[in-house]
C-alpha cells in the first residue's frame, strides 16, 4: 500500500484549504456510492479521495465544479408562479382583515422564503 502524502496532492491542487474542501467532498461521494478511481487498499474513503487526486485520477477541475453544483442553491419557481401564489393570498378571505402592514409583510415573507408568523 502506497502511502498519500499531502506534498502528493499540492502538486494537484496547490491550496491547501482546497485540497480538504476538495478530498471530503470526493470522500462524501464514494461514501454515497461512487465508483472508486484507484484500488481501495484497505483504506478509507478520505485516504482513497486524496489518493485519487494524487494519481491524477480525478481533475481537481471537475471535482470543483462538482462542489459548487452541489451548494449552488436552484429557486425552481416562476415569476407567474410567484404572482399566482401571490393572488391566491391575496384572495383568501381571511387577509381581508388584515392591515396594511400586515400584508405587505407576509407578501415579502412568501418572497423571502419565510416563515415568518403572518397573521
């Protein structure tokens, strides 16, 4: 068994705090089942990312842009989706009581993706 040292993978990935951001990504990846690059050698999924970055197996590159795809966060909705939900609470019989102020804060509430107490 080869051992992984980090002087292996700064020739990869030069920035330190990106190799571990990088490497636990990678170690979360096989973790949840993906095919493994380099031979398991009895190691464990963080040693099998960096190892895998080291041999140049996987692009740091890739693995990057991976990352960020899974952080990037993706508001499906539609701006006609919006100002029907919007309509839709504007419609319900129990906001005619409302005030003013009342309702313009559950309208930013439903935009912001709130929950705040409207009511």
């Amino acid at each position: 068994m080869a051992r992984v040292t980090v002087e292996d993978c700064v020739e990869k990935v030069p920035n330190r705090f990106n190799l571990v951001l990088l490497a636990g990504h990678r170690a979360r990846a096989i973790a949840s089942g993906a095919e493994l690059l380099v031979e398991r050698d009895n190691d464990k999924n963080p040693v099998v990312s960096l190892r895998e970055i080291a041999d140049g197996a996987i692009e740091a590159d890739t693995l990057s842009e991976n990352l960020i795809a899974t952080l990037q966060r993706v508001d499906e909705r539609t701006e006609a989706e919006e100002e029907a939900e919007t309509l839709a609470l504007l419609a319900d019989p129990q906001h005619m009581h409302m005030s003013e102020q009342e309702l313009v804060r559950a309208l930013q509430s439903d935009r912001d993706g709130g929950q705040e107490d409207r009511y």
